[in-house]
C-alpha cells in the first residue's frame, strides 16, 4: 500500500471514529517503518492526552508500520 494512501485512511479512520475536532489540525510528523501487503489486517492507536500532540501508531500485528503526531494538543485546532 503506497505510505500516502495509508496516511489519508488513517487520519479518516481517526475522525470517523472520534468526535475530535480535527479541521484546522495539520500532521507535524509521520514516519513510515515497514511497507504493508495488500490485504495485511493493520491495528490503529490513537493517543489524545492534555496538552500534548495528538499521536497515532499503525501496527500490522507486534510490526510498526507508521507512527505520527498532529500539529498540537487537540485544544490549540481551530
């Protein structure tokens, strides 16, 4: 799966699955550290916390396959 394509699903199946108002928000940062096969099952962790970054990691079983941060606590997107 080309690494754009699986960062536009990720940032959707994060503001689909949240009520976080994310318009305004931009990435900071997304790394990509292993490439994921058509098909592959892949789990999504999101961490919201006070006053830091929103972070998500992509995993395809224990394997990180992409990890990355908006571009401030959630409180500072207009």
């Amino acid at each position: 799966m080309p690494a754009a394509l699986l960062l536009d699903e990720t940032v959707y199946a994060i503001v689909s699955a949240s009520d976080l108002p994310m318009n305004g928000c931009s990435i900071s940062s997304a790394k990509f550290y292993s490439p994921v096969a058509p098909g592959e099952l892949l789990n999504l962790r999101v961490a919201v916390l006070d006053d830091t970054p929103v972070t998500f990691e992509v995993h395809a079983g224990a394997r990180l396959v992409m990890f990355g941060y908006f571009s401030g606590p959630i409180s500072e997107c207009p």
